[in-house]
C-alpha cells in the first residue's frame, strides 16, 4: 500500500516537473516578425509609403569631393573627406572629417568659397555646388554624401549602439538586420521609436508592431536621421533574471531531491 502511494508521488512530480519545463518553454511563434503575412509561396506584394528625400540642415557633416582631369587641382576639397561606411560608433567615435553646415546653412569649400545647401536635398546641393566649380574647375565631377545619418539601438537588439548610415534611404527592415534583430527576450509588438523634429525642436513618438505587416505600409518604414529604437523586454525576462524566482528554483530542486531520496530509502 506504501509502496503504491509512493509510486503516485512520483509519478505526480515527474509530470508536474515536466509541465513546468514545457509551460516555461516560449513558443517560437512569438519571435518570428510580419506574423500576418501568409505562409504561401505565391508572391505577395506591399504597397509601400512614397519617400520623401529628406533635406539638409545646420550641423551635418557633408561629405564633398570633386573629381578634375588634373587631381592635384581639387587634392585641399578632397582630402577633408573620410571614409563613409556602416559603422557602429560611439559618442566619441563619429567621425567628424567632412564639411559641417553652420548654423545659417553654409558650407565653406578651399578655392570656391560658402555655398549655402541647408534646405536642399543632397541631389540639389551637388548640382549647385558643380555650378560653382565649373568657375575654377575644367569640367568637375562633384559627389555629395551625407556622413552625419545614424540611428541608435537601445534595448532588446542583439548589437545596440548608434551607427552611422551611408545612404539616406533607410528602412525599418534595413534597422533590423543592421542591428542583428531583436533578442529572445525583446517585444516585437512593442519597439518604441523617438523622432526628432528639426523645425519645431520637438520629439515624436510612436510604438511599432514588428510582429504585423501594417509597419510596412506605415510612414515610420523609412527611418529619419536620429532615430532611436528602443526593444522593451518582455516579462519573461523578468522572470528569469528575477533573484526571488532562482531561490524558488533552487528550493523547488531540493526538495525534489529530498523527496526522491526518501522514496527509495522506503523502498530499501
């Protein structure tokens, strides 16, 4: 009779133990994104939002180089320029080589002088700025980049940081494979986004449902310069980062063992 009864305790705790284990066990399904797109393999199609080619404005960093059939003509534009890549950085680690747009729009160029571009797009600067240098330059070649565009990761990414972006067509998609996409623990329904606005001095915000495809056709697909994400975690990280949850853990296993040791001393 004892040993019947303690056969069902056994039985009861391997399969309460086994419960937990499953119950504790989050659903894949939940870290997949644009969950509401259909599993089909006939191809679908999104109609995205039109883009708006974003303009210039005080305090980025241009990037200006133009191109002669004499180099030596145009070496003091040239070599102020740097590298532009898809780079993380830090606060520290920008890099600053470039032509900055002062506070009234200018940017001042060896040779050629202040050219105002602030209002401008990138496409409109590099042609007013060829318009200048056909003046002191036999047939230029002008290239304008902006090395001023970054976007930061705050959170639940598995590479949070702020990186610099070298075209300023960015989307949301783009963000994530930047930055890794989300952790196991980051809300894919809950990505919090800050927009700054240069005109007004204010700060946007609005939360993204990464898990639905309505982001893809919403005006936030493409991202602006100085964006930040922010991956809340989800509870399940509390949970298990939660100290008072490992004590329970740890005395649960205790006494499952004392359990399991009385039961074959009874035996015996």
């Amino acid at each position: 009779m004892f040993k019947l009864y303690s056969k069902r305790i056994l039985v009861n705790f391997f399969f309460v133990t086994i419960a937990v284990v499953l119950f504790s066990c989050g659903s894949t399904k939940q870290l997949k994104y644009f969950q509401d797109i259909s599993d089909t393999t006939k191809l679908a199609s999104i109609k995205l939002q039109d883009f708006n080619v974003p303009l210039i404005h005080p305090d980025q960093i241009l990037s200006v180089s133009i191109y002669t059939i004499d180099l030596g003509a145009t070496q003091n534009i040239n070599t102020v320029n740097g590298a532009t890549t898809a780079s993380q950085s830090t606060v520290s680690g920008f890099d600053q080589t470039g032509y900055l747009v002062d506070r009234d729009g200018f940017i001042e160029l060896p040779e050629i002088g202040k050219i105002k571009v602030a209002n401008l797009n990138i496409e409109q600067a590099q042609a007013l700025i060829k318009e200048r240098a056909l003046k002191y330059f036999n047939d230029p070649i002008v290239i304008v980049k902006d090395k001023s565009f970054k976007v930061t990761f705050v959170g639940e990414f598995q590479k949070p940081g702020t990186f610099i972006i070298p075209s300023e067509k960015f989307t949301i998609v783009d963000a994530m494979g930047l930055s890794g996409g989300l952790t196991d623990f980051g809300q894919r329904d809950d990505v919090l986004l800050l927009r700054q606005n240069e005109s007004n001095n204010t700060l946007s915000t609005i939360r993204l449902n990464l898990k639905s495809s309505s982001v893809l056709k919403s005006n936030y697909y493409y991202l602006q310069n100085n964006d930040v994400l922010i991956a809340n975690p989800s509870k399940s990280k509390g949970i298990t980062t939660d100290q008072t949850f490992n004590r329970y853990l740890a005395l649960y296993s205790v006494i499952g063992s004392l359990i399991t040791t009385i039961l074959i001393l009874f035996r015996r």
